[in-house]
C-alpha cells in the first residue's frame, strides 16, 4: 500500500537506473531508453509547446515557481502562462511603482524575486551594494550582445562584466488630451505652464523625485540630473507654485487619463503608446528643452531562492519570438534589432515608440546619483507636504 | 504556572512582533542614513532635530485628525442613537451586524471604489446632468474627509452603540416625569452618560488615522501628505530609514499623549475612573 503512489510512474527509480546503464553499456538503443523511460513522451510533449524548442534541455532542477518583480502593465500576461507550460514553472509577478521601492525590498532581504527589472541608472548602486550576480551568459544562450544597440546595454556592465540584459528602453515625455487641450506644448516649460493656465485642476505629475524634479529642472533650462543646491531650489519654487492647480501627484495617471479626469500627464513611453492605442486623441509628446530616456534591465538578485529559474525565464524573455510578444503588448521600444526584424511595421513606424532620433538628442539618462541624492528626497517630501 | 502557559502565547506573540521591532526601531533612530540608503550605526540625534523637515506632514495630521474624528461622531451619533434606543429590538442585532459587514471587505477596495464614485465618471457626471456641470469632488481635502468618515464610521458607532445600550431607561423616564423636555433630558442625561463610548470612538479613529496613509494617497490625489505619507515615502522612495524611525518614535510619542489626555477627560465627565479606552 505505501508504495501504490508509485504505481502510476511510468518506471521506477531503480528501473531507470538500471535501463540507464544499458544504455551507457550500447546493449539498447537511445529509442528504447527513452520510450522505457518515458522520457521520449516527455520531450515530444514538450517540442508541442510554443518557445520550448528554441531553450535549452535545462539540466538543473528549476523547481515549481519563482517571483519577478517588474513594473505595471509591462507584461505580456500570456508569456508566463507559456513559461510555465515549458518548464513547469509557476511565475509570480510583483508590480513596483518606483525603482526606490525595488531597492529597498532588496535592501531589506529576503524579496523571493529569482528575476527583477532594475532601471538603467539604479545598476551601479545594486553592484555597489553587492545586491545582484553577474550574469552567466553561458547560460543564456538566447541573448546576443552583437545584435543589441550599445546606447541602451552599456549600464548593464560594469568593469566589462555584466550584471544586467537589457528588457527595453523608453522615454519620458507627457501626454495630453488634444480634445481637452487647445494649446500647442511642445516642451516641459509648455507643460508647466498649461498646468496653471487651460489644464488648471486637471495636470499629473508622478509621485516619484527623479522624473517631476527633472523635468521641472529641465523647464527651467537647467540640467535634468542636477543635484545643486541653486538649481534643485529654483525647481521647488516651481512645483509648489503649481502644486495648487494640479490634480494630482501619481505615478498611476492612466486611469484618471482614461476617465477624463486629468487632461494632461507626465507619461512614460509604454503608458504614452497604450493610451493612444486606446484613445487617439491623447497623445504623446517629448520635451524639446529635454527630459528622460532610460532602459529598463533584467538582473538577478544575490539572494535570488531560484536562480536556476531565474537563468531560464530571462534565457526565454531574451528569445526573439518571445521578446516580440511583450513588446508588442506593453508598448515600449526593444534594444535588440533581432525583434526589430520581428515587429510589425504598424508598431515600428509609430513614433512615439520609435520617436525620430532628433527628438531623442535632448533627452538624458538618469544619472545613479540622482537616485541616492538626499537634497532630491527631501525637496519631494516638501513638494507633496507643502 | 498556569497562568504563566495562559499568558505565554499572547507574550510572546507581543515580545517578537511589538517589543523587538519598536526596540530596532528606536535603535534605528539614534543611526545614520548609508550613503545608498538604508541605515548605518551612528549615535547621533541629528534624526530628532530635523523633525521639523517634516512639520507641514504632522501639521496636516494633527489638524486632519481630530476633524475626521469629529466628522465621523456628528455622523455616528444619531446611528448608534437610532440603533440602542429607537431600534426594534428583534432587528437590533441586525441593525448592528450591518454596521459591521463594510469590514469584510478590503479597505483598499472600497477606498478604490470612492475612487470611481468621485471621478468625472460618477457623481459628478449625475449632477452634470442635472445642471451642475465641472464639479471636482475626487482628489479634494473634502474627499479625504468622506473617506476617512466612511472607512471609520463603524469604529465611531459601536463603543458609542455599547454605552447607550448599557444606558438605564429609569433616569429618561423619571426626567419625563419631572417635567423635563425631552432637549433637555437629551443633553442632561443621555449625552454625558454615553461620553464614554464618544471618548472611546474619539480615541479610536483619532489614533488610527494619525497613521493613516491610504486614504490621503488614494481620494487625496498624492497631494494631502500624512504622516503616514511621510513614512512610507522615507523607508521605501528615500530610504532614509533612521529618519524614518525617529518619525515613528515621536509618532507613537504623540498617540500615547492623545490617549492620556482622552482618557483623564473621559474620567474626569464620567466621574469615575471605570472607563476603559481600549
């Protein structure tokens, strides 16, 4: 009776062994292991499966489920549904609203994430920390350095090692409702202005130091990663003078762009091509005084409980077929011209995707430092206090 | 020794999940923010000093607080009123559990479904049917206010609910007997004798809203910052986790202040010293 769990196994651990050795022996052929074994079931179910064939046989046990923590609506839901049905496991998604919140998650320890989706510019400071690996590539087959654009890699090494595989790269600009807003904006200075003029009560900025206090910066015609003392004083005086005419501080705008609620918002790239997707009169606008470009990046953690899964998912998110499908669903631009090949041409020629390279020259990559600045932290706690 | 096994479970349960963690929370007080952020040990009170880098949050908290305590009383006491003295009793226990059903929803949901209600999408698309058009109720202090009356109106109704139920029917009539209007034995008798429960309700939301952070965040717009907006912002977007800490420590300071002072006023109209807060 205590063994009649074992009765519905297709061989027995002893029989496997013992067949394996006839094999290694050449007294039976590799087709008799694998039907004896049940093996040969195992892998044709598993070359049934879409993306399966392209990953490697994975040799290491990748146990039943691991955590991601990545950004909100940044997903292809389905490629999760599609990991799990190749290698059995289970993805649990965890959504974060700032790079600051991952950070400390994985300051504090013990975050169960096996793969995260750091930003370019918190990188340096994971490394620093000591709080991520580098990358085995050997077991990540998939990606390939060559095809990737190096303008959108180069944070993810460090003294020539990686640490991190670029996911996609974005801008942040602002989005506004044409049907709402007359006025023409064209740059962050527009945007602060039309905040306290025709979008009165009805402006977003995000609740998050680096992008509202940058492109403040930016309106002013001052540097977007500044950390002067001057400048970060001069962008106060302007956010608490709009503080009052806006409607709110949120990083989560689509819902209140969606609603009517708010006409006009600081927007990320992804978030900009989903609300024009859905609603054509938004639409998505990158400052010409400057802004934000950034590349999101795969790593994983040190303490990661399944590294082993951890390796497999970024090893499947970086097969172009795959790829493919998350750039299409969250919106943002890819690094890798492998997918650029993949895409349709529909979401290639959009240009808030794909914005032409003279509206990218005056963008800047978050600096690492901007991220720590104290001076930043608190100029934000006295913006949303005030 | 059976007293020690009956309490073992409960003091534990205290030592590891309240005492050790308040104990590394002081600790964390008297440290240093780590260049990266986080903390590092230093033994400093530079954290207590600059306190007043966060004056407007517990500014905001202090005023908003007693309101919303205030607001969700004017709004509690005819319910619990209605429900000890004017309810049927055989619906009485109905009445009551009703009261108490919200609770079994999330919070978090019920404030995101204020959020719905207020937006251009709800109540202000009605009214703008019938005239009254670019009302903005969602992301407004007077928002904040609804939603802290409606998440915690329960918490107001019942110790209020608990002392006018225990309220002995004898003295109402004998002041009607006496003459008294029914104002006047209103306010003479049924009032003072349910301060108690008013105290306890005052106590109750006053406390839990000075670390409210999701109401203010949610129907405020991000833009009424709390003291729990304070917090949350320094231990996960700065970082700076001693800061943090010696917020925490003078926050529990000041909610240990506000029982006192509710608790020597509910004794001193209660005229005695059987009234328990908690």
């Amino acid at each position: 009776m205590a063994n009649r769990h074992k009765e519905n196994l297709p061989i027995t651990a002893q029989g496997f062994m013992d067949e394996f050795m006839r094999l290694k022996r050449g007294s039976v052929t590799r087709r008799h292991f694998l039907t004896a074994t049940g093996l040969g079931l195992a892998t044709a179910v598993m070359s049934r499966v879409p993306g399966a064939i392209s990953t490697p046989a994975y040799a290491e046990d990748l146990g039943s489920q691991m955590s991601i923590a990545t950004w909100p609506n940044y997903h292809d839901p389905a490629t999760f549904e599609n990991f799990k049905a190749a290698t059995g496991v289970a993805v649990e998604v965890n959504v974060f609203g700032s790079n600051e919140e991952m950070l400390a998650k994985l300051q504090a320890g013990a975050t169960g994430w096996s793969l995260f989706v750091p930003t370019n510019y918190t990188i340096a400071t994971y490394h620093k920390l000591g709080l991520i690996d580098e990358l085995d590539l050997a077991k990540l087959p998939n990606f390939s350095a060559a095809s990737e654009n190096p303008r959108f890699t180069k944070e993810g090494q460090i003294d020539g090692k990686t640490y991190a595989l670029p996911k996609n790269w974005g801008t942040t600009g602002f989005a506004v409702n044409t049907s709402k807003i007359k006025a023409p904006l064209t740059s962050w200075k527009d945007f602060f202005e039309i905040a306290q003029g025709e979008a009165d009560g009805r402006a977003m900025v995000h609740d998050y130091q680096l992008t509202t206090i940058g492109s403040a910066l930016v309106s002013l015609g001052l540097d977007f990663n500044s950390i002067k003392p001057e400048d970060l004083a001069k962008a106060e005086e302007l956010l608490i003078k709009v503080k009052p005419h806006l409607f709110a501080i949120n990083s989560d705008y689509q819902p209140a762009m969606r609603a009517t609620d708010a006409w006009m918002t600081m927007c990320w790239t992804n978030d900009g091509a989903q609300l024009n997707r859905d609603i054509p009169e938004i639409h998505y606008i990158l400052g010409k005084d400057g802004g934000e470009i950034w590349t999101d990046y795969y790593a994983i953690p040190k303490d990661a409980p399944n590294k082993a899964a951890g390796y497999a998912l970024l090893n499947y998110l970086m097969d172009p077929k795959v790829a493919v499908k998350e750039h299409t669903a969250n919106g943002a631009p890819t690094t890798d011209s492998r997918v650029l090949e993949l895409l349709p041409k529909e979401i290639v020629s959009n240009k808030i995707v794909y914005p032409d390279e003279a509206a990218l020259t005056p963008l800047e990559f978050g600096a690492a430092v901007t991220l720590t600045d104290p001076g930043r932290a608190e100029l934000m706690a006295r913006f949303k206090s005030a | 020794m059976v007293t020690a096994m009956l309490l073992g479970p409960a003091a534990a349960w205290l030592v590891v999940f309240l005492v050790l963690p308040f104990i590394a929370i002081i600790v964390f007080s008297f440290g240093e923010r780590a260049p990266e952020g986080g903390y590092q040990p230093a033994f400093t009170l530079a954290q207590f000093a600059n306190l007043g880098a966060r004056a407007a949050a517990f500014a905001n908290t202090l005023t908003l607080a007693p309101i919303g305590a205030l607001a969700c009383l004017l709004v509690a006491y005819p319910v619990a009123y209605y429900l000890a003295v004017k309810a049927d009793p055989r619906h009485r226990m109905l009445l009551v559990s009703l009261v108490v059903v919200p609770f079994w929803t999330s919070m978090l949901v019920r404030t995101y479904a204020w959020m719905y209600l207020l937006g251009g999408r709800g109540i202000p698309h009605l009214l703008d049917l019938v005239g009254f058009s670019d009302v903005r109720l969602l992301n407004t202090p007077g928002a904040v206010l609804l939603g802290i009356v409606y998440g915690y109106l329960p918490l107001m109704i019942l110790p209020i609910y608990v002392s006018l139920e225990k309220l002995d029917r004898r003295l109402l009539e004998a002041s009607a007997d006496l003459g008294a209007h029914p104002f006047s034995t209103f306010f003479g008798i049924t009032v003072p004798l349910s301060l108690p429960g008013v105290m306890t309700g005052i106590a109750l939301v006053t406390i839990l809203l000075l670390g409210e952070y999701l109401i203010p965040q949610l129907l405020g717009g991000g833009k009424v910052f709390f003291i729990g907006n304070a917090l949350v912002d320094l231990f996960l977007q700065s970082r700076n986790w001693p800061f943090g800490s010696a917020i925490a420590v003078t926050l529990v300071a000041v909610v240990v202040m506000v029982l006192l002072i509710a608790m020597r006023i509910a004794w001193r109209v209660a005229g005695t010293r059987q009234v328990d807060l908690m």
